[in-house]
C-alpha cells in the first residue's frame, strides 16, 4: 500500500471527498450538474405546487400542499448553499429562472432538459388541478425518495449529509399525497380523473429515471457520484408504484 | 462571496522538525467572522512569483481556547508550507477567508458518548481541535485516537496530546502506530490498513460501542479506516471524513494573459447582446472568458457555476467563433445551433458577435 494515491483512483475505491479544493475539475462539474439538477427540480416542483395551494378542497390539504412548497423551497436552498461552496452566485441563482414555467400539457420532450435549467423533465409539464397535482405528487415523490437514496452515497459528503436530512422529509411529502388521494379514491369521479392522471404521468416520471444503458452512469459510478444504474432504480419504482397503485384501487 | 480578510501573527511554534503551529489573531472588527467550529481549516491565499495561491491548513485549537491557530507542515516541493516553515515572522500578516468545513458533529454537553478518531501525520491536526473541543464540553465523553506517523520524531503535537491525557484522565486514549520504528507490541509498528483496524478492534478499541468515527489521513488509510469501520457495522453517517488537505497539490488558477495577448495583437470585437441592448467591446482571446468579459464591461449576464456545468450563463454566437474549454450542459444539437458556455468561451476570431437572448 503506498502512501498517496490519485483522486481519481481514491473515488474509484469509494473514498469520499470533502471540500471543493480536494474536487478535480470533472468531478467538480460532475457533482454541479447534480446539485442543479437537484435544486432546479426542487425549485420548479415547488412553484408548480405553489399554484396549487388555491385548488386544495380543505385547510388540511391547504397545510399539506404549503408545506410541501415550503420545504422542498427549503431542500433546494440547502443545495444551493453547497454549490455557493464551488463559487456559484446563489442570489442569483435562486431567482435566475422562472421555476414556475410550464410547457403545453401535450409536449412531448422525452427526457430531455429544456431552456436554461437542469430541472428534471418531468417538471416542465403543467398541473391541471387538484387531483392531477396529488396524483403527480406521489408518483413522483416515489421517485424521489429512490433516486434520493441513491444519493445519499454520493461521494461529495457534505451533499450525502444533506440529502440525508432531506430524505425522510420528501419521504413524508409523499406520504402526505398517499393520504390525500386516499380522499380522492373514495369517489368515483374523482378515482376515474386520478385514474386519467396516473395515465397521463405515469411515463412522464419514469423518464426522469434517465435513459437505460447511459453511458454517463459508469462515468459517475467511477467519481461515487451513482451506485445503482438508472434501470435498477426505474425498476424498484415500477413495483413499489405497483404496490401503491393496487392498494389506492387505481390500477 | 466568501472575502479575504488579514490575520496578525502573534506567534510560531516549531512543533516538530518541519511543522509549525502558527497563532493568527484577526482584526478587532473580524472576531466575530473567524469564530470557528472545531474541526475547520483556513483557507489562505499568498502570490509568489506574481501568481496566486491558495492552500488551506486546518485549525488545530479548541473552540474554548479562545485562539485560532494553524497547523502548517512542509510538503515536499510545497510552495506555501515552505514559506510558512521558514519565513514567516511574528508581525507579519497572513490573508484568509472565514473558516469552512463540516469536519465537526454538533457538541451536546450532556451527551455520553464514545468517539473514535484515526489520523495520519499532519492529518492530527482538525481532530486535535475536536478532541479537545469535545473533552472540554461534553464531560461524559471519551475519545479514542488511532495516530499513524512515521516515525516518533515526526509526530506532531506530541507533547499537547500527553498533556490531554493527563488533563483529561481516563477520558482520552492515544494509540500510535509507528511505521518505521519497532515497537514492543507489534500491532503498533507499521501502517494503519485493514489488517491493522481487524487487529485494533479486536483487543483495544470497543468498535460495538463507538458513536461517531473522524478520520483525516491520506487517502488510502482513510479507504482502509473507512472499510473496517464499515465492516464491523459502523453506518456512513457516522463516520467523518476530511481529506488531507496538504496532500493535495492545489491547482494553480488559470492565469491571466490578457496583456500578453493585446500585445502580440490578438484581440477580438466582441458585439453582445443582453436584454435586448447591444455593447460593443474589445477583448483578449486568451485568458479571459466571453462571460468574464461581458461582466467586466458591466453587462448583467447571467452565471451561476461558472464551470460549465448549470447552463445559466448560455448565450448563442451568431457570427465568428469561439472555443468552449468544457460543456458539461449543452446537448449536441444545442452547440450544433451555435450556443456555447460563455463561461467556458474563448473567441478564435477577430469578431464575435454573441447574444444572451436567443
């Protein structure tokens, strides 16, 4: 065993690195894209949630959806923080972009970024109500809570560390929706519109699980930045989705 | 943005042949921005030779000290621990940003906790910080120190940590592993690797009891430590790690040839477009951005990461060429279109004609 080794060699080992000055240039801009992905998604999720606080059917609902607006504004702030650490301009960021804007509700952009940010794409579609909102709250916030996981591993430990503060809050966001569309189940008319719903956003959301066979994963496997492939953890979704959907009768 | 601030040098120790421990006081309206949590550094910047750098040392006293003071040992070949080691006078001032790092778990005054800490070499320095920060504020707490060096001559804070003991009676146990020197007990002669933690844990450290683990070392005993701990059950929020940061070679910021350029007449007419107005301006090819030149003619333009990588500083060329030195944003048919990081652009041509607009 010598006494140094590369940091390329020492990430590809598991080693954990722990401030930007130890960060080689691909990793810095490796773990960037990450974080603003992050931090766009959160950001956009929470403005489009935002609207939605009007179209909640009970105070309870009202507290529900502020919340989770709150707090995942507040997730993407603690982000944001730690990109600030690699000299990004976080005032600016934070309002550089308009997280509230949507694409038309039939745009069919695959997985692909658009415009100016890093939000996943899954964000750039519009809500359409109540039902629609909750419906996508908890398909995605599923998601989340997966591909979260996966990235309390990453290897950048103050962002593991956040994440794993952030985990069992976006844990709770959804399972807030799971009891709100437990209200929305027991009518009929409402089942069928949710129904419509996991329809329209069920694909939508398994795109923002990346593309199969990606050839950046092994490029970020090997920086510790990603542990499990994107069709591992697509996979995981589909049957604990499965699970959810069997137990709310909208399958 | 984190700001440079002046530090007074009160005094220097020479800790060991090629060790100094450095007292730094700030100015009297900067007290409350140095106020450190155990377990930071300081980063430091110093021009030599006309060329800036940076290195970051961690702080080696205890929260409850009342001083900040530095561990600096000398790399071989490093610049700044060299000046550190054997220029650097009493009076003279040192420049540093506020402190930084999240080495450190919070400290719960009535907690009873088991801490464990390896450390190679200088590596010592944060953890003496938190050893001494944690015995002196948590008071049913005890800490376990695995300390790797060479040889005796090279161990820094030798003498403090002895006086920890015995300050701190029963509360802290110090075990050195000395890699060139033998022991009496064989477990304590050579590396700190795997085998060596099997070993530990086996007869001297209660792994099954310990809260919390920090390691600072280099880069394969962290992995080692790391894995052992692992593997005897310890979760990854509790362990800390920090990197040690004089290992590391810092890289040399990219320097400006702004000058040299405009004298060997190679610059270019940049036209860009922002909000809908139009600034014409005159840049360098080399050395400086198209987003660093935009702002440098007070044009708002957006960045955010400055490295390529968020996408926010995007701009389309609409006539010559620039070079984009990384893309970690742009898709394809977006750089097909003509869109470049202008964070990352170098023009090629003598006229540029870029629009944040499009």
């Amino acid at each position: 065993m010598s006494e140094t080794m590369s940091i390329e060699e020492y990430l590809r080992q598991g080693g954990v690195l722990t401030s930007p000055d130890n960060a080689p240039p691909r990793y810095r801009g490796e773990v960037l894209r990450l974080m603003a992905s992050f931090v766009d998604s959160e950001l956009a999720g929470a403005a489009g949630f935002a609207d939605i606080i009007n179209d909640a059917p009970g105070i309870k609902e009202r507290i529900a959806t502020a919340r989770i607006v709150l707090e995942k504004t507040d997730h993407a702030g603690r982000v944001l923080d730690v990109m600030g650490t690699f000299g990004a301009d976080v005032e600016r960021y934070a309002v550089h972009h308009a997280w509230n804007a949507r694409l038309a509700r039939d745009a069919d952009i695959g997985a692909a970024r658009q415009g100016g940010d890093m939000r996943l794409s899954v964000f750039h579609y519009p809500l359409q109500g109540w039902v629609d909102a909750v419906v996508l709250n908890v398909l995605m916030g599923m998601a989340t809570v997966i591909q979260l996981r996966e990235l309390t591993h990453v290897s950048y430990q103050p962002l593991a560390e956040i994440f794993r503060e952030i985990l069992p809050r976006e844990a709770h966001h959804t399972a807030l929706g799971v009891e709100a569309l437990e209200r929305i189940v027991g009518d009929e008319g409402s089942r069928r519109a949710a129904l419509e719903s996991v329809g329209y956003w069920r694909p939508r959301v398994a795109a923002s699980f990346g593309l199969a066979g990606s050839a950046r994963y092994e490029m970020l496997k090997r920086l510790g930045l990603r542990h499990r492939p994107n069709e591992a953890l697509l996979s995981e979704w589909q049957t604990t989705l499965d699970g959810q959907l069997a137990a709310l009768n909208l399958n | 943005m984190a700001r440079f601030h002046s530090l007074q040098v009160t005094e220097i120790r020479q800790d060991t042949r090629d060790a100094v421990v450095v007292t730094l006081t700030p100015q009297e309206q900067d007290r409350g921005i140095f106020d450190f949590t155990q377990g930071q550094y300081l980063t430091f910047r110093r021009s030599f030779d006309g060329e800036e750098l940076r290195r970051s040392y961690s702080i080696c006293s205890g929260r409850h000290e009342g001083t900040l003071r530095v561990g600096i040992k000398r790399v071989e070949g490093g610049c700044f621990s060299t000046w550190a080691n054997e220029e650097l006078r009493v009076g003279d001032t040192m420049e540093a940003m506020p402190p930084m790092g999240a080495f450190f778990t919070p400290i719960e005054p009535e907690a009873a906790k088991n801490y464990l800490a390896f450390a190679g070499g200088s590596g010592v320095t944060p953890i003496l910080s938190i050893i001494k920060t944690t015995l002196a504020s948590e008071p049913r707490s005890h800490f376990t120190l695995v300390y790797a060096n060479r040889q005796i001559g090279s161990i820094m804070f030798r003498e403090e940590l002895d006086d920890l003991k015995n300050i701190y009676l029963g509360r802290l146990a110090i075990l050195h592993v000395l890699e060139s020197e033998s022991q009496d007990i064989d477990l304590f002669a050579g590396r700190v690797d795997a085998e060596k933690c099997t070993a530990l844990f086996k007869h001297w450290i209660d792994i099954e009891a310990a809260d919390m683990a920090f390691i600072c070392g280099p880069e394969p005993m962290m992995l080692a430590v790391a894995a052992a701990l692992r593997g005897h059950g310890m979760r990854d929020e509790q362990i800390k790690f920090e990197l040690f940061a004089s290992s590391q070679p810092g890289r040399a910021r990219r320097k400006a040839e702004s000058v040299a350029a405009a004298e060997r007449g190679i610059a270019c007419e940049a036209t860009v477009t922002l909000d809908g107005a139009t600034r014409v301006f005159s840049m360098p090819k080399q050395g400086q951005s198209l987003l660093e030149a935009a702002l440098e003619n007070r044009m708002d333009a957006p960045y955010a990461c400055k490295a390529g990588v968020c996408s926010t500083c995007r701009a389309k060329v609409l006539e010559g060429e620039a070079e984009m030195e990384v893309n970690h944003a742009l898709e394809d048919y977006e750089v097909r279109q003509g869109y470049v990081l202008t964070c990352q652009s170098y023009p090629l041509s003598d006229r540029i004609v870029v629009s944040y607009d499009q």
